[in-house]
C-alpha cells in the first residue's frame, strides 16, 4: 500500500533527528580534541582504547547473552524432561514445575548423574502407585544407593523396583531393601553394581519357591564366597530354587521325611529345609552324596546348575548358615556406605557440577518468558513476510542480493588493496624507489593475472589450438613426407648437442674477453675474504682474552661460595617458612570464628536483602513485560509503515533494473 501523510511524517522526523544526532556526535569530538588540545597521535590512541575497551565490553556482553541463553534452553529441555515423566502419572495434581524442583532437589543435594534423575523418576511413576511424597522417599533413597555403590541412580532404582514389586515391600521400607543389597555386597565378593545387575536373574525364582529376599541375598553372598561369580551364583541360586518348589523334588523329600511346606501350605525357609537335608546326609561319602543329589533332583531341570549350590551347601552347611543369618543385621549399611563415599574428591567435584546445571537451569527457567515472547515476534515477522506480495518479496531480496554482493567486491577490493600496499611498503623498506617498487608488484600482478588467462585459454580453444598444431604437421608431412619424423629426430639431436656448445663457447668467450675483469674481481673478493678471517680471528681472540678472567671468578664462585651460600639459604628459607607457617596458623585460628560470624551474619541480614532485591527485579521485569505487551499490540502499526515504505521503494528498484538491464544491453 502507499505511505500515507502520518507514514511520511515518521520518516522525515527519523531521518532529521538522526542528521542532527550524527552532527552533534562529530561537533563534540573535535571540540573536545580543540579544548584538550589533543595531537592526531593522541586523538588515534584514545580511539584505538575505546575500541578495544568496545570490544572487550561487547564481548563480556555475547558471551552472557550466550550463556543465558544456553540456560534458557537447558531449563527448557528440563521442563521437556519433567513433562515426560509427569505422563506416567494419574494424580492430576502433581504438576511439571513439582516433579522440576524435585528433580533439581535431588541434583542439589547428591553427587548422582544429573540427566538420570528424572528418567529414575519416569521409572517410580510408570512402575508404582505412589504419590509425589512417596516418589521424593524413593528417588532419595536411590540417590543415597547410586552414590554407596556408585551406579548410576536408574540403575540403582531399577532393581530395588523390581524387588519391593517382587515382594510387595511398602515405599517405608525402601531403605531395608537397600541396606540388605549393600550388606550382600559387604558379605559376598562383587560389587554393587555387579549384584545390581545380576540379581534380577533369580528373582523369579525365589518368589516360585516361596522365599525372602534375606534368603536369596544369603545365597548369592555364600555361592560368590566359595569361587562363583556374581553371574553364575545368580543363575546357580535360580536353578536351585526352580529345582526345590518341583513338585516331583517335593514328593522325593517328603518320602524323605523332609517337608518343603509349613501346615499352612506355605513353602518353609530355605535354611530349615537343607538343615534337615544335611541332618539326612551326613555321613555319606562324596560318591554316595552325589548319588543321592542326582537321584533325588533328577527331572528338576537345570540340574547342573542347581548342583553347583548343592555341592557347595551340603560341605559347607554352617557357613551358608551364616551368610544367610547375617543378612538379617543389615540395618544401616546404605547410610554407612553413602557417607563413605559422598566424602570423595570425584562425588564433591560431581555435587559441584550439578549445583551449577541446577542454577542454570533455575535462572533459565525466569528467561523463558522473554524468549517465548521473542519467538512471538519472530513468528509474527515470519507470518509478515508470507503475507507480503510476491513483488514486494521480489523486490527485498533484489536489495540485500545486490547489497551482499556490493560488500562482497568492497572486501576483495580493500583485500587486494591492502596486500598491493604492504608488498611495496616491503620494496621500498628494501631500498627501492616507490616507482621501481609499484613496477615489480605491477608485473607481479600480471604475470598472476596472465597465469590463469593462458590456463584458460588453452582449456577453452584447446580443440583449435590442437587442429592449428595438427595441420602445421600435417604441412610438414606434405612438404617433406616421411622425412619430417627423421627431421624432428635431427632436430632434437642437434639441440641436445649443439646447445651445451653454444653454451661453453659463450661462457669461454665472456672469460676471454673480460679475464683482466675477472682476475681483479677475484682478488678483490680474496682480499676481502682475508681480511674478513683476519677481523674475525682478532674478534674472538679479543673477546676470549677479555671473558677469561670473567669465566675464572665465576667457576671460582661455582665451586668455592656457592655451596655454602646455598646451604646457608636453604636453612634460612626452612626457618622462614615454620615462621610464615605458624603466623598463618595463628592467623587463621583468629579469622576462622570471624568467617563464621560473617557467614551467620550474611544469613541473617544480607539473605533477606538479596531476596527484597530479587522482589524489585521482579516488578521491574513484570513493568519490562507490560512495555513489550505494547509494543507487541504497536508491531501492526510498525508493520503498516514498513509495507508502505517497500510499497514505495519497489517501483523505485524496478526502474533501476530495467535501466541497468538497458545499459548492460
């Protein structure tokens, strides 16, 4: 659309009060040059400072508009992450921001994998019914285990899922399950991370078989005790298991005498039963016993590995005993190892990390509504430019096209003229004229222009070229016939013979015709050459004569006072720094209370005024958010006026390329 009489008047005022603006700036420049009675040199210094003050200042400036920006998007990733795990969840009222901050909490508090906490939390929810409470009980207590065992904190909550699913444990048990976990890790040989992720194995089964957890914890600490690995003493405690809740095992040990059930129906502990099984088997050789295990596990599947805890247990029944009794004074041992390894250097620089992904995310998360205001805009820019005619977009990419391209001669051209300067500087700093020097870049330069001409030529008429040669030996072919291949071959023997010839007649001749010349130069460069060694020989001979007596005194303090002098130094350093150590002790028992104090003091009245600060920036950005309200409700006003502008501007442009278009034709 055309500007209209408001349009116009905007313009105008802009473009006079900017002439009076850029007035004023260069008025005052060379006012204040006059009055200080500032030099050219002087005036450049103050400008060279204030551009690198600029540039230092300005990038202080990219690089925190970089960082806050980094936070926004991290604070943004983190909601996404949250969001995810708030799908898990049936409870309406527990929201993103409750599972963000306690997902952050957790990260503020332990040295665990920050990225793993709410994917631990997306576990909790999917997999239990709990509520936001008791998930904040649960992802603590894999925070205290991801650190005892050093896991990551997923994994550690995975298994101790599956177990209390397993056995139905109550969320106010979690920290029974873990202590029993670490009290296997203590008992049995592996680590956490090992039973960790073996354990699941066996789960199965010692639920089929009727048995507690402490039980199944007590048979993988006796089988990796007596040489399995923690894989196999899984996968042995599994098939022993399977083995005993067979209903054809059960029938064997009840012929027996040996019940595997109690009156009511349900299966007897593990302990009790292989109790009564080593009572019926002692006094059996290692044949008979082995006789009898087959017998008695035969068609039970997984006979050999069931046998490989068998064998173990009935040599070994009062250390199995032991183990599975020991499970049973567990109480304490996640704390126990938790506070072991959160006093680490590796967990505090972790606990560190994670604080400051924490806080970056927490200052990200107050920039989130500037940046989704600012996508606003830009969205409704992009929606602008759709909305534009397709002249009118014709016309702004014709602008900056010609405009880039404009740049792009203006730099090549500042670049070449730049390189030609500093080539004749170099000419003339050698002693050329400026004259001399401008000639030799100039035929430089041609000769680099030629280059690539000739290249070009030869690559573009390279068919003609070739014909031209083609038919030149075609002439020769007819003239001479065969005999040009034996011409070509003269020729180029008589070149390889007559050119070294011609070469040594010419050298020979210059020698004879200029001999007195050379004879004189020769001398005169021996001369040189003798009197040169001579200044050199007399040089050094001087210099020696002259360092010697240095060199003696100084081999002399080398040998004689150094030693003395060092051991002298060493002891007065010694004695300096027990004096500096004990002032600095002394010192720091009398400023350690103080820092205390401070400390106690900076919580109790610079806290409150920080968080009244933190108040003010709140109004004053809530009053910055009313201001881009209104100039989010003025962007249509704006939009008018530069659609006009454009509308305006095209015809101009057009014009201009048709002109162009006229001349070039």
């Amino acid at each position: 659309m055309a500007l209209g009489a408001r349009e116009l008047l905007v313009l105008l005022r802009a473009k006079d009060q900017a002439s009076r603006v850029i007035a004023g700036v260069g008025q005052s420049l060379g006012s204040l040059g006059k009055q200080g009675g500032l030099t050219a040199g002087q005036m450049t210094n103050i400008g060279t400072a204030l551009i690198g003050a600029g540039t230092v200042i300005g990038g202080i400036g990219v690089l925190a508009l970089g960082w806050l920006n980094s936070a926004t998007d991290a604070a943004i990733s983190y909601n996404k992450q949250a969001a995810l795990t708030k799908t898990q969840i049936d409870d309406t009222r527990i929201s993103v921001g409750q599972l963000r901050d306690l997902g952050l909490r957790i990260a503020k508090e332990f040295p665990v994998n920050f990225d793993s906490i709410q994917k631990s939390l997306y576990d909790i929810f999917s997999s239990m019914d709990v509520s936001l409470a008791d998930a904040g009980k649960l992802i603590t207590a894999f925070a205290k285990a991801s650190v005892g065992g050093q896991v990551d904190i997923q994994a550690a909550g995975r298994t101790t899922i599956a177990i209390m699913n397993a056995w139905k444990i109550p969320v106010k048990d979690v920290n029974k399950v873990l202590d029993l976990q670490f009290q296997l890790v203590r008992k049995g040989v592996g680590t956490y991370e090992e039973f960790n992720s073996n354990i699941g194995k066996s789960i199965p089964s010692a639920l089929r078989a009727g048995q507690s957890f402490s039980t199944l914890a007590g048979m993988l600490a006796f089988m990796t005790r007596n040489g399995l690995n923690v894989a196999m003493a899984s996968t042995s405690a599994a098939r022993a298991l399977d083995a005993m809740a067979n209903p054809t095992v059960a029938k064997r040990l009840d012929a027996m005498g040996i019940s595997i059930k109690d009156a009511h129906g349900n299966f007897r502990p593990m302990v009790d039963i292989l109790g009564q099984m080593n009572e019926k088997f002692k006094g059996l050789t290692k044949p008979e016993l082995a006789k009898k295990l087959q017998d008695l596990f035969k068609g039970a599947g997984g006979t050999i590995q069931a046998r490989r805890f068998f064998d173990l247990v009935f040599q070994n029944f009062d250390e199995f005993k032991a183990r599975v009794g020991e499970m049973g004074g567990s109480a304490g041992q996640l704390q126990s190892a938790f506070n072991t390894m959160m006093g680490t250097e590796a967990n505090k620089a972790q606990l560190l990390q994670n604080r400051y992904q924490a806080l970056k995310i927490q200052i990200g998360e107050q920039l989130i509504p500037a940046k989704l205001r600012l996508m606003e805009i830009l969205t409704k820019i992009l929606g602008w430019w759709d909305k534009l005619s397709p002249s009118t977009q014709r016309a702004i990419v014709q602008t900056v096209a010609i405009t880039a391209a404009i740049m792009v001669v203006v730099g090549v051209m500042l670049v070449l003229m730049g390189t030609i300067a500093v080539l004749i500087g170099s000419l003339m700093f050698m002693g050329l004229a400026f004259g001399t020097a401008a000639a030799l870049v100039g035929v430089f330069i041609l000769a680099l222009i030629a280059i690539p001409i000739i290249i070009f030529i030869i690559i573009k008429w390279h068919k003609q070229i070739a014909d031209t040669i083609g038919r030149v030996w075609t002439w020769l072919g007819e003239k001479v016939g065969a005999f040009r291949y034996v011409l070509l071959l003269l020729a180029i023997a008589f070149g390889m013979i007559i050119a070294p010839i011609l070469v040594f007649i010419a050298v020979v001749s210059l020698v004879i015709k200029y001999h007195e010349q050379l004879v004189d130069a020769a001398k005169a460069v021996w001369k040189w050459m003798q009197s040169a060694w001579d200044a050199i020989y007399n040089a050094v001979t001087n210099a020696w004569d002259s360092i010697k007596p240095i060199w003696d005194d100084i081999y002399k303090f080398l040998t004689d006072t150094l030693p003395g002098a060092l051991e002298t130094f060493v002891g007065w350093m010694q004695t300096a720094w027990d004096t500096v150590k004990n002032i600095v002790g002394a010192a720091w028992s009398w400023i350690d209370p103080k820092l205390q104090a401070f400390a106690d003091w900076f919580g109790t009245y610079i806290t409150p005024l920080l968080q009244a600060f933190g108040d003010l920036f709140a109004a004053i950005w809530g009053r910055v958010q009313d201001v881009l309200d209104i100039a989010s409700q003025d962007f249509d006003y704006v939009k008018g006026v530069i659609e006009g502008f454009f509308s305006y501007l095209t015809p101009l442009i057009q014009i201009q390329l048709q002109i162009g278009w006229l001349l070039g034709a």
